[in-house]
C-alpha cells in the first residue's frame, strides 16, 4: 500500500537548511510508511515536541493515534513462505556492457561468473555435492557510494542470465523485536522460489561483529539477524551478493563466507568513458566541452558525474542558453562534491585497534566524571591540587 502522497509534513523551520529538512522529512514518511505497511494501521497522527510540550496539549501527552480499519493477519502469525511473497525478482536493469569499472575489478566479477556457471559441473558432474549439499556463491562489493556496486549486481545477473532480487537492511529490520530473523530467511526463501540472484543492499550493520554484552532489545535483534543470516547462507543453494560502504568491521564469520571485491573511486581512464556515456548526442554543448577534459576532475564517481550532467542542463535550461558549456559542467561538479553529506575520506576511518583505543578513553573518561560525581571532596581537592 502506497500511503507517502496522503502523508503530510509540516511544522519544520524556515531556518533549518532544505538540505537537512528534506532529509528529516524522507526518514520520516519512511518510518510511518513502514508503520502503516506492518501494522495495518489505515489512519494515523504522529505528534513530535518535547515531553513538557506535549503535556500542554489539553493536560494529556498522546504522541500517535490511530485506528486500525484494515484488520490484516499480523507479522508475527506469517510463515516464512508468506513473508517471502513480499519479495518478488525482476529482470536486471544493466548488463555487462555498460559498467564501467577498472580492469582489476572486472577481472575479479568476471570470475565470479565463472565460478557460478561452473557450479553444475563441479558439483553435479565431478561429485562434490556428497561432500558440500548447499554450494553458495556469496559476494561482498564494498566501496564509496556511487562507485557502481549496484549496477555490478544487476550486470552479474544479466550475465548468468538470472533475475535479480534487492532487498536493503531497512527493508530488513523490523521495529518488532524477533521480525528482523524472520525477514532474513524470508528473502532467502523467496531468492530461491524465484531462482534470482539476490542483492541485499546497504549490508553493514548486518555483516558486522556481533554485539558482546548486549543490554537492549535493539542491540539483540540486530544480532539475531545476523545470525540468521549466517544460518540462511549455509543453506542458500544460489548467488548473493552483498553491498557495504566499510569492511573494517566484519565478522570473522562471514569474512570465510564471502569473496570481497572492491569497487575504488573510478581513475582517469573510466572518468572519461563514464562522461562519455552520460552526455547525450542530442545535448547541445560547446566546442569546449570533452570527456577528456572533464576526467581530469579527480574524487568523482559515476553517480556524481550523473548528478553533475543534470545539473548542468538543468541550470543552463533555466537560464535561456543555447549551449551547456564546459565551465557549467566544473562549476556543476565542484557543487555536487561540496555537497556530499557525511564525506569521510578513506584515509581518516579508524582501524579496529584505533576504535578499540578510543573507547577505552572515553569508558575512562566516564569512570573518573562518575567518581567525581559521587565524592565531591575528591573533585575539590583534586582542583585545589591543579591549581
């Protein structure tokens, strides 16, 4: 049920930047979509303030009412096979033929395909199936956003000739503790019934360590659902493919169960073939513009050249000119690289040994304020001695 044009925003500040309203307000019609899709909810009010504003509404402090007109069969009561018709494969939107990646990381899918193709023979013809009942292809693309680990998935699938399933963790996670699992091998189920290769996107929090000393509901859900996971890709007779931005953090686990393959920022030579393809024959551009100048724009992906060549036309329609000149596309590009929200260079994420030193501060840092806290005197002369 699509209920997102029924569903009203207001109340945000003219003083808050678009940038950030229009990402609270897409999280938002999100989050009440999916409340909608999973409780069957047909009407609904959400109040957002804070505790004391909300208890000056008519001396009561209600955040949602709702009613419920469409009486469906609750999530917990479905079977695997129910939650699985959720899930439906489609063909692939890409083929081989038009990624655009380094000669490295073609090397490495096309060996992928091979080994996929190659499962019936090793394991039906040559035997290997008495020692191995469940042989997987599992896959883990990571890389920067935009670096075409998508397009990869859909151009594996068209290659070995397969519909492609997607499913992200946000599609996934549930907000009612024990769905998430459920979920999992519900996607796995529905891969199978519909022989698809299936690509679960946005994959960190899944093939992340497992949590130690879990204290809430959140944090043991999010660890039954990867052990679920864990469980599904030992059965899992088919292709999967994960999709993450970091692998820094991975369980050993599931490091043994996937073959990792690394989509880098693209170079020079795939910049130029990437503009190649996204300036229409039909675009009236200057003399000035060339694929060959604009690669030179170093820390740009496909999707930021995408952004950047809409942009452009977009700006130089709006203005009445006749020709999208070269310096439309550097002054487009400079802004879509401005704007990237939550840029971390790969060179500043932290190893594993670096977090691990950081929160062992900061528990320290904790310890003493909380001494502090509970023996004042200790604090005074601890001050006294200071100065």
């Amino acid at each position: 049920m699509n209920t997102t044009s029924n569903i009203s925003i207001q109340g945000i500040p003219d003083s808050v930047p678009e940038t950030v309203a229009a990402v609270c307000r897409s999280r938002l019609l999100t989050a009440v979509n999916r409340l909608i899709e999973e409780t069957g909810l047909e009407h609904i009010k959400i109040s957002v303030g804070t505790a004391s504003a909300m208890q000056n509404t008519n001396g009561q402090s209600p955040s949602i009412t709702a009613s419920d007109t469409n009486h469906k069969k609750p999530d917990n009561d479905l079977s695997a096979e129910e939650r699985a018709r959720r899930y439906k494969a489609v063909q692939p939107l890409f083929n081989f033929e038009q990624l655009v990646v380094t000669e490295q990381v073609r090397e490495d899918l096309l060996l992928a395909v091979d080994l996929i193709q190659l499962e019936s023979k090793v394991f039906d013809d040559w035997g290997l199936r008495n020692i191995e009942p469940f042989p997987r292809t599992a896959l883990n693309f990571h890389g920067k956003p935009g670096t075409g680990k998508t397009l990869a998935a859909h151009a594996i699938a068209s290659k070995i000739k397969r519909p492609i399933l997607v499913a992200s963790y946000a599609q996934i996670e549930s907000m009612y503790h024990g769905e998430g699992p459920k979920n999992v091998e519900a996607i796995f189920k529905a891969a199978e019934r519909d022989d698809a290769l299936l690509f679960i996107d946005e994959a960190d929090s899944l093939l992340s360590k497992r949590l130690t000393n879990v204290t809430q509901g959140s944090e043991q859900a999010i660890n039954s659902m990867r052990s679920q996971l864990l469980i599904c890709l030992e059965r899992f007779r088919g292709v999967a493919i994960f999709s993450t931005n970091l692998v820094e953090n991975y369980d050993k686990a599931f490091e043994t169960r996937v073959r990792n393959v690394r989509f880098p920022m693209p170079d020079e030579t795939c910049r130029r073939e990437i503009w190649r393809r996204h300036l229409p024959a039909q675009m009236p551009l200057a003399k000035d513009v060339s694929p060959e100048r604009l690669a030179q724009v170093e820390d740009v992906c496909g999707r930021d050249i995408k952004n950047t060549v809409i942009d452009a036309a977009m700006r130089v329609a709006r203005q009445g000119k006749e020709y999208v000149e070269l310096r439309d596309l550097l002054e487009s590009v400079e802004r879509i690289k401005a704007a990237r929200i939550n840029a971390t260079p790969e060179s500043e994420n932290l190893s594993p040994e670096e977090e691990e030193e950081v929160q062992k501060k900061v528990k320290e840092a904790l310890v003493k304020k909380e001494k502090e806290t509970k023996d004042p005197e200790t604090s005074d002369n601890n001050n006294h001695q200071v100065q």
